[in-house]
C-alpha cells in the first residue's frame, strides 16, 4: 500500500559544513525570536530553505531567493548529489523529559503520494490554510522538497528493525554526525543492499502509514502534484511530482516517545473558581499549590497528570500561584482528553469556537515550560496541560477514518531540516 522508493539524496558535504551548525527545526516550531539566531548561526545554515528572516516578510516573498540559493550551494559543493540511491537511515540519541536516554531510528525515503481518501496514507489532525499557501509558494520555486514528512508505520514485532541498522555497518562508515540546541545527537547512513532495502519496501507495501508531523507539507506536495499535471498533463504516476520525501519510524519501536501539545488561551480571562465549577458539571477539581518560576510550575503539573495516566483529566494555570486539577470518575476507553478539551473547556468555558482557534485564539506552545512561561509574561491568560496520548490513540482514530483536533501529538524528538534533501530533477 504504502510505495516508499529508494532515492539519490542531495546533502551538506561534511568536509564543507559543520551539520551541528547548518541543521534546524522544522520551521513551524521555531519561534520568531529564534530565526536569526539560525541565520547567523552558519551561512549555510538550513533555515534559509524554511524561512524568511523577519516573519513580516513572508507575506510579499515568493521564495525565489530560495531556488538561487539552493543552486549556488550546489555550484560551490556545499551540497553534493549521491550517485547510488538509497534508503538514508537517520540515528536519533536523546533524552527524554523524564531523563531516560533513548534511541530512535528511521529513514527517509521517496514516498508516492496519494489522496486520503484511498487510506494509503491516513492523516490524523486537522490543517490551516495559511500555512499551505505559503509551502506550496517554497514548492513551486525550489522544485525540491527541502524538509521532510514524518511518517509512522506499525511494527510491533520490529521485523525491519535490524535492516535499518545495518546501515550504519555499511563501507565508510555514517554519512555524518551532528548535535543540536536540543542535545540531540543525530547519526545518518545510506542503506543501498539490494536485499534489505526490498525487505523494507515490501514490509511496507504492505500497510498504511499515519503522518505524525507535517500534514501541511504533505496536503501541499498534492496539491503541487495536481497542478503540474494540470500543467503538463502527465498523469502517469511516475515524474518527481507525484512523490515527496518523507522520514518513516516505527511507532512501536522502544525509541518513540509522544508527548502531549499543550494549550494556551491567549485572550480570553480565566473564569473564577464558581465559573469553572458551572461551566463544567461532572468533571472534580482540586487546587495544588505551585509557587516558583515556569519551569517548577509546569514540572509540578505535568507530574501531578502523570498519577491522572488513564483518566480523563487535564491541569489549568492561570499564573496565580495554584493549578487547578480537573479530572472525572470514569476510565477514559477510548476517548481522546484533546477533543474533550477543546469542546467542552476551550469551547464551552472559553467560548472559543474552531474558527477562532483556527484564527490564533489559542497557542501550542512546544513544551509545557513554554506554555507556564507565555502565562507568566502576558502571552496569554491560562495554560491547559494534558497527558500524551498513545500510538494505539492515534492507530485507532486514523483506522476509523476521523480526524483529531489540531496539534494534538508531539513525536519527539522532531525531524531537523538539513539531513537530507531531495531533488525533482534527476530524481531516482
């Protein structure tokens, strides 16, 4: 089901460029106050392919200064092509917020594209328009795909586990090695066996995958596909259009780790304690006190719904000193506390509707640090901390054909931008 193609990657040369230096994160997760910080970081680092220097900026761009770029890095062999296709097998080290050191592996390959509605590739949150606009300006000038797809596939008995490893066992060794802000370290190799690399297509033409992170950049390379047909008229399924790069992991693998979005009212005041208790009947509540700065505060609340795991449940922080702790009596089966929240506490206490969340009322900050910390400097009026959900969550709602509310899952760690480009032209 799921066609995942072998390609020649187009990549920072490591004897020109440090990868510590040019690598960085998917562009919507950095902050404005974080962009120049990148691009002067290195003058080759990767956000130029993401992102304008001032956001003021994006609106008027059409990304052409992208393509020139792009051309250029590769004139001066800054980026180099591979001859031989490959599978490019990404090594992700790092600590969990619980402090447990982890490893994750994945891949990226060329994956064919496919509307939704053929279930090939399920999609499990919602997407803004905004945001597709402006990709799909980025798509049509660089005629590359310069940031990834991150896709899960099931593989709860891990069986191309040991391919993707046997990567980095490969003559020369990894490609590269980097570090980021995050101190994540990253390893990348090229799987080109003949062997192990159809064992990974064929375990995977074999069932659907979810996309865990960049539904905007996926539903753009589709739309770009059906414009170029339109244009040209080739509907033959096989030109570089009709594909987009895309890491793949295995959802199950013990490197996973989904963490929880949690959610900021931006304007909205926080409703007293007898607002709460009238806006939610049925639902418990208890105080905690939480004296101390963000980070201490947004430890304690996600400490305290770690002993909620299960149930409905979920912490509000309106910055005064105490989080209010909201929980129900019943098990939470198979309900999503996401869609709970956004109905019956964004929608039925705030009064803010989808549109309006859709319009920037509420923010997603990164982490629940964030989140206390955008409270605390006036970015917004409460913090809503959730618990993660579970693969099984996001298996079991895309397998139904439905839809969660947007940024609703956080795979960790992120994919960077940087390790891997691909090419339309001269593509394998």
């Amino acid at each position: 089901m799921t066609a995942i193609r072998p390609f020649n990657a187009l990549r920072y040369d490591v004897d020109r460029v440090d990868l510590s230096n040019v690598i960085v994160p998917p562009y919507d997760v950095i902050a404005a106050d974080e962009r120049s910080l990148f691009f002067d970081k290195d003058p080759h680092n990767a956000i130029r392919f993401e992102l304008t220097r001032e956001i003021a900026d994006e609106a008027g761009t059409d990304y052409s200064d992208i393509a020139e770029t792009l051309a250029a890095w590769r004139r001066s062999g800054v980026l180099i092509q591979d001859s031989q296709p490959g599978y490019y097998v990404l090594r992700q080290r790092f600590t969990a917020p619980d402090g447990e050191v982890l490893e994750r592996v994945g891949f990226y390959g060329e994956l064919g594209l496919e509307e939704y509605d053929r279930r090939v590739i399920l999609p499990h949150e919602r997407t803004l328009a905004g945001p597709k606009a402006d990709r799909l300006k980025l798509l049509r000038a660089a005629r590359a795909n310069l940031s990834s797809v991150f896709m899960l596939y099931e593989d709860r008995e891990q069986v191309i586990a040991g391919c993707l490893q046997s990567a980095f066992d490969e003559p020369g060794g990894p490609l590269g090695r980097a570090r980021d802000e995050a101190g994540v370290d990253y390893e990348l190799a090229r799987l080109t066996g003949e062997q192990v690399v159809r064992t990974v297509q064929d375990f995977l033409a074999d069932r659907p995958c979810v996309i865990a992170d960049g539904h905007h950049r996926y539903e753009t390379a589709l739309e770009y596909r059906r414009e170029q047909r339109r244009a040209l008229g080739d509907e033959s399924g096989g030109a570089p259009f009709d594909s987009t790069l895309a890491y793949l992991a295995n959802a199950y693998a013990p490197g996973s780790l989904l963490l929880p979005i949690h959610r900021v009212v931006r304007e909205v005041p926080a409703p007293d304690a007898r607002g709460w208790a009238q806006a939610m009947p049925g639902w418990n509540c208890r105080s905690v006190t939480a004296p101390g700065d963000a980070r201490a505060v947004s430890a304690l609340a996600t400490e305290t719904l770690a002993k909620e795991s299960g149930r409905m449940a979920f912490v509000a922080d309106a910055g005064a000193g105490e989080l209010l702790v909201f929980t129900r009596d019943e098990p939470l089966g198979e309900a999503l506390v996401v869609r709970v929240l956004e109905e019956e506490v964004i929608g039925s206490v705030f009064g803010l509707s989808t549109e309006d969340i859709r319009n920037g009322a509420v923010g997603f900050p990164k982490s629940a640090e964030r989140a206390a910390r955008d409270v605390r400097e006036g970015f917004g009026t409460v913090a809503l901390y959730l618990n993660p959900l579970s693969p099984d969550d996001v298996f079991r709602v895309t397998g139904a054909g439905e839809v969660m509310p947007q940024k609703s899952t956080f795979f960790y760690p992120k994919i960077p931008t940087g390790m891997v480009f691909r090419l339309h032209e001269n593509s394998a």
